[in-house]
C-alpha cells in the first residue's frame, strides 16, 4: 500500500496529474542507475541528471518488455529489477557513445 499513496496532485494546461510515491521511487532508481551507467561506460549523455534517467527509463522498459532478459538472483526494489535496469541503461549510454563519438573525436580543443 506504500506505493499506492498519493504524493501530489495538481492541474497543468487542463490535464489532471497524480504523482504517487511508487513513482518517485521509480524515478530515483531510474536517477541512480542512469548515473551509474554513465560513469561504467565514461560517457555523458545530454541534460546531464535528466538525460540519465530518460536512458535508465528506457533501458528498464526495453529489458523488463521488449528483450526480455532473465537474471537469476537479481534484486528487486519496489518492483524494478536493478541488475536487469543496469545493463538496459548501459546499452543505451554505450549506444549514445557510439552514435556521437564521431562527431566528438573531430572537434579540437579551445586555447
């Protein structure tokens, strides 16, 4: 029942919003894997905290429902497999990497 308290609400441009703390939970794991991944492949994704969460949001997505990864022993916390969001958020870091080092390697650096 924890997860299903309602933290906030409110009304944004006529759509009514409901935060609740299985959410904020959700979106800190996402916050600490995101930056986690970041630092084992050595490479920032854009927008700094947000573009970590918005990798670790999707890297969970893809390896809980598109590729379905299965990892005996992993740890679970409030319902996200931690191992599982980890690797999901590498892969898209490691991609990021490999899709903008090019246009990276080229620039020179400021005198």
């Amino acid at each position: 029942m924890l997860a299903d308290t309602i933290v906030m609400t409110g009304n944004i441009l006529g759509y009514h919003f409901v935060v609740t703390l299985g959410e904020l939970i959700y979106f800190a794991i996402a916050a600490i894997v995101g930056i986690v991944a970041e630092f084992i492949v050595g490479w920032r994704l854009p927008l700094g905290v947000i573009g970590a969460i918005i990798a670790a949001l999707i890297g969970m997505w893809l390896t809980a429902n598109i590729l379905i990864i299965n990892i005996p022993g992993d740890p679970v916390f409030y319902g996200v497999p931690i191992i599982r969001a980890l690797i999901g958020a590498i892969v898209l870091v490691a991609l990021w990497h490999l899709i903008t080092f090019r246009s990276w390697a080229r620039r020179r650096r400021y005198v």
